[in-house]
C-alpha cells in the first residue's frame, strides 16, 4: 500500500503541471465576468469572476496582466485572504469565495487600467481562468456659453472634455440640426469636443428659451448635462455683450457735447488773452528823455501864467 502511494505522488504532480499549462486557456468558458468595466477616474471599480459551475477550487488568484508578465494582486483560500503589498491599500475583496469572488480597486488611476485574470485552481481539473479589463474615464465638463453677436445673431456653444471622445449633444433637435462640431487632442490623451451653433436673431423667441447640453462618454454610459436660460429677444443680455439702451446713448452723447462746449470756451479764452498780450508787446514805452522833456513843458507852462 505504502509503495502504492509513492508511486502516484510524482504522477499527480506531472498531472498538475500539465494542467497549469494547458488548461488555462481552453477552460475560460466556465467563469461568467464582464469583459469590460468602466469607472470614472477617481471612483471605485469591483471585478467579479464566477465559476459557471461548481468545482472543487483549492484558491483563487487574481492577476494584473501586463505586457512583460502577469503580476499576481490577491488571493483567496480557505485559510482566508491576502493582497500583495504592492497592491495593499488600493486593492480589497469585495466578495470572498471559491465559487465567485469579486475584488475592488479603490479611486482608480492611469496606472489601474489594464486587464485583470481571475485564476481558480481546481483539482483533479486544474486552474480555470476569467478575463475581465478594466476601463478608466474622464470626463469634464460641461460647460455653456451664450453670446450675442452685432444684436443680429446669438452663438451657442458647449464643451467638455474627457477621454474617450465624449458625446457632445444639444437637448433642442432644431439646434442640433444646425450645428458644427470641433475637436482638440491633448498630449495626455483627453479630448476636447465643442459643438457651436448660430441663431439669427429673429429666431430668437419673444420669451426666455432653456437650452440645455448633454455629455456622455460612450453610449449608455453616465450623461451629465447643463442648461441656461436664452432671454428674450426684446430684453436679450449676456455675459461678455453688455447691451446699450437709448439712454446710454444720449448720455455718451450730452458728455460728448459737453467736451465739446469745454473745449471752445478754452480756444475762446487762450485768444482773448493772446490778443491782450499781442497789443501790449506793439504799443510804444516813453522813455526817460521823453518823460524828461514833458517835465519841462509842464514847469515852463506853470511859469508863463499870471500871478494874481
């Protein structure tokens, strides 16, 4: 009996080897997981495989695979749980077990998005594997602006920014049918998505509108949106195009009348003054001799009158 046992113990370790080898691939069928997750930068992200059916599983290990080699994450027994210490802190299991076991990454990064392996080793079946990757978004944004052109047109125009390509959407059919789209690829990957449109002002309504913008990063996915309200077209204003009512203009025009007004009482006054001064610099000064001889004729007078 003893000799009987030792005699299967190397068997069952070439059985196993072969097993690792082989098998993983051809029995990828048998776990349920999702091909794709997507999480917002930031946010949580739970990968789950689950074993199709039952199988006497020994441990699971989860794996991130990378382009040099596989990199084992965390594992899961009955003698309970363990996160690699790269990954202690960041990665935590969400669902412990040997049927279905699921793991959370916390605030995912750049760093994070690859595709994750989920690995249960069986016996007598050997290692049974699940593929699931995980996909990081970013999305910011949206933003609105509403400006009035010449008081003949009013541009909308809606942006954001995020990678994928996010959808940029008006809510108004008849504003989507006249629109432009334009987009802008930045060195970190994000893209930048601005739909514009044009109305003419006659278009404009004569009571506020509500125009609204959604944004999304792939169809189905989380929308966000962001409206703003369209004054009427009697009382249309905006931030950027301050509008000029009548009585700005006739105060421009009473200040400019008044400068005006200033300016000529100035002009008036300087030729006064110079005409003043001109008249002063060309009439004669008597001089000493003159003055001298005027004495005398007034001495000589007194002298020639009778004395009573």
């Amino acid at each position: 009996m003893r000799t009987h046992i030792v005699t299967m113990a190397p068997l069952l370790h070439h059985y196993l080897f072969i097993q690792l080898i082989v098998l993983p691939k051809g029995l990828s069928h048998l776990v349920r997981t999702q091909q794709v997750v997507r999480a917002t930068l930031g946010e949580d992200a739970v990968l789950n495989c689950e074993l199709m059916t039952p199988k006497n599983v020994r441990q699971v290990t989860w794996q991130k695979v990378t382009t040099e080699a596989n990199e084992n994450v965390a594992t899961y027994s009955k003698r309970g749980s363990n996160v690699n210490p790269p990954f202690q802190g960041k990665v935590e299991f969400e669902d412990e077990g040997l049927q279905n076991c699921s793991i959370v990454i916390r605030g995912v990064s750049r760093g994070d998005e690859c595709c994750y392996k989920c690995l249960f080793n069986t016996f007598p079946d050997g290692p049974i594997s699940g593929r699931t990757c995980l996909q990081v978004n970013e999305l910011y944004g949206p933003s609105l602006l509403i400006t009035q052109t010449n008081n003949s047109h009013t541009t909308l125009s809606c942006s954001a920014t995020g990678q994928p390509t996010p959808i940029v959407t008006w809510e108004d059919t008849e504003i989507k049918e006249n629109s432009t789209m334009a987009n802008v690829t930045h060195h970190n990957g994000t893209v930048t998505v601005t739909i514009t449109s044009t109305l003419a002002a006659f278009s404009v309504p004569d009571k506020d509108i509500r125009v609204g913008c959604v944004v999304s990063l792939f169809s189905g996915g989380v929308t966000k949106n962001v409206s703003m309200v369209i004054p009427a077209r009697n009382q249309a204003s905006f931030p950027g195009e301050p509008e000029v009512t009548d009585g700005d203009r006739i105060s421009v025009i009473v200040a400019v009348m008044g400068s005006l007004c200033f300016i000529a009482v100035c002009c008036g006054a300087a030729v006064v003054l110079w005409c003043k001064l001109r008249n002063t610099m060309t009439s004669p000064n008597p001089t000493a001799n003159d003055r001298k001889s005027g004495e005398q004729e007034e001495l000589s007078t007194l002298n020639t009158q009778p004395s009573t």
